[in-house]
C-alpha cells in the first residue's frame, strides 16, 4: 500500500509539471504578446488540480485514496462485525440446536483457533472434496490415529473450508470427550455428539454431515509400529444408521496424524488410575513435561473417497447382518487401500 501512494505520485507530480509549463507558456503568449506578466505566470506554482484532466492519468493518482479507504471500510466493518458478535454474546441473542452446536462461535471464533494449525502447522492437503454431497445427509467415515484425536478436528476444518457449499461437519465422540470440564463444552459448541446410533439418526435425518471414526481407541492409541494398519471397525453400527437414514457413506483416509505423537510406549497402571484408555509414551512425553505435548509438525493429506450410496436398498436391510459386514468391509478396504496408495505418493513425512 505503501508503494502504490509513493511512487505513482511522485511520477504524476513530475510528469505533470513538466508538461504543464510549455502549455502556459503558450496560452499566456497567446492573450498578451510582449507584456511582462508573462514571466510572473510562469514562476507561480501551479496545483495540481488545476490541471487538465487530460494531462494527469485518473487511475494513478486516485487510486492509492480508494484503495486507502476501502481498506478503512474492510477494517471498519470488522470492528463493527466482532462488537456486533460480542453484544450478542453478552445479551444471549444467538441460537444452540439441540446439541448444543453453536454455529457463529464456531465459524466466528473455533475456527479461526484451528486454522492456523491446519494451514500452517500441519499444512493439510484436501483431495476429493466434490465427493462430498452439497446438500443432505451423509456419513463419513475416516481412519483414526494420532494418539489424540486431532485428525478429527482438522477434518471439520477440511469441510468447513474447502466444501463449495460452505458444510459443517458434525463428529461423533467418545464418552470420554463429554466427561472433561473444558473439552466438554467446547466440542458441543462445535458440534460433536455422543457416538450413538440414536444421534447419528438424528443428525442424518436433519440433512447433516456427520463425521465417525469406527476405530475409536483401538485405532486412536495403537503403537507406533502398527502406523496406518487399520483396526477393527466394531460392527458395523454405522452401516446400519446410514441404510436406515438412506444417506450415502463417504470414505475418508489421512495420512500424516500418525507421525504427530509416536505412541512407543503405554503405561497402562496410569492409564487406569486416571480412567484413560491408554496413557502414551512418546520419545519427547514425559521426558520433556509440557513441552513434549506439542505434535510434530507433520504434513497431512486428507482425501475423501467416492461415496457408497445406500438409499437403493429396502428398508429390512439394516437387519441384514451379512449386508451389513460387507459394506463395512468395502469402506474398510477402500479407506486402507487409499492410506497405502497416499504413503507410496508421499515423499517425507515432514515435507
């Protein structure tokens, strides 16, 4: 901005005087031959607004003042924008679905907490984002790993941007996540819920995209040396609640969560004296205190796969077992096939 004010006035103003003179001069020549006004005329400054239109160009010289005060106006509008979304915050006007899903903190505030760390830090890739449906319901079903569950974070923010419809992404946590003071609230603001036949029903019947990840624990603290070997995916529950709701199933693979926390160790005495599922131990935690709880900065890929689509099945065959384990089978493999092919494309782990 700087720039664009210096430099192009500077030019203008010189290219501008030094045209300006001769035209004067042979304008003042013109009404009083041989006076001796005429010298006096020439020495007097001359504004630059008094100059022709034609000799200065317009887009050089009121450029830099519009670009000026439209960046004034963005910035107004924000401040207008964030005091707007405090005084609703304050006085309570502002709407929580059922769920306690709040929308505008989500997309005004959590958000832009969690982008810089999917942008900068783990400098997530999407791919297949036009196989996500721009409207209706669908499950995604992703693999999960990284010792703590921040794929299923930068996977909400994978959506929430990259998605031409603008969509939200709603997981579906672990007990676990609700029973913690801070974590609690914070993953109903953005919209997780219990990982529940009955609330993914719910969730998909409104027209939601809802997030699973069926390896829970399994997959989330597996060792290290089991990197992207998918676990068990239970059975099949989310199978059932997508024929049911008629919604097609999304595949989802990420490659790169697996390297965040290297999990070499599980002090399992701890784990149950603190009611954890595992309690990892990693080459930098708990060597290293707080310090060791920073992930590595990993470079992810997230790509979502063709969707599986289930409304063309009759409504009995959510109590097909056999249906039921092939289809959860068929996302398994297409889930795993596409972390191998992911790895055998990827050149480093951190770049």
């Amino acid at each position: 901005m700087a720039d664009a004010k210096v430099i192009p006035f500077d030019d203008d103003r010189s290219r501008g005087s030094a045209a300006q003179r001769p035209q004067r001069r042979r304008s003042g020549a013109s009404r009083r031959p041989g006076t001796e006004s005429v010298p006096v005329r020439e020495v007097q400054p001359l504004p630059t607004r008094a100059v022709p239109q034609d000799d200065v160009p317009v887009t050089s010289e009121k450029q830099p003042p519009e670009r000026s005060r439209d960046g004034d106006g963005g910035l107004e509008r924000r401040i207008a924008g964030g005091l707007s979304f405090l005084r609703r915050r304050l006085t309570g006007d502002y709407e929580v679905d059922d769920f306690g899903y709040d929308e505008e903190l989500t997309d005004q505030v959590l958000m832009s907490l969690l982008r810089p760390l999917y942008e900068k830090y783990f400098r997530v890739e999407v791919k297949g984002i036009e196989n996500i449906p721009s409207e209706g319901g669908a499950l995604i079903v992703a693999n999960h790993s990284g010792t703590l569950p921040m794929d299923g974070l930068m996977m909400q923010v994978a959506v929430h941007d990259n998605h031409p419809a603008g969509r939200h992404l709603r997981l579906l946590a672990a007990d676990l996540v609700f029973m913690l003071p801070v974590v609690n609230e914070l993953a109903r603001k953005l919209g997780h819920t219990l990982a529940c036949a009955e609330d993914a029903a719910r969730l998909l019947e409104q027209g939601e995209l809802v997030g699973v990840m069926p390896e829970g624990f399994k997959g989330l603290g597996k060792p290290f040396a089991d990197r992207y070997k998918l676990q068990r995916f239970g059975r099949g529950g989310f199978v059932s609640t997508a024929l049911r709701a008629g919604t097609p199933i999304v595949p989802c693979s990420i490659v790169g969560a697996e390297e965040i926390y290297p999990m070499i160790g599980n002090a399992r005495t701890v784990a149950r004296l603190l009611g954890f599922p595992y309690f990892p131990i990693t080459p930098t935690f708990p060597w290293l205190g707080p310090l060791g709880a920073v992930p590595l900065p990993t470079k992810w890929t997230i790509q979502f796969g063709e969707p599986i689509p289930t409304d063309g099945y009759p409504p009995e065959a959510a109590e097909d077992p056999m249906l039921m384990f092939n289809l959860t089978d068929q996302v398994r493999e297409q889930i795993q096939h596409t972390l191998y092919k992911l790895l055998v494309q990827r050149r480093s782990v951190f770049f």
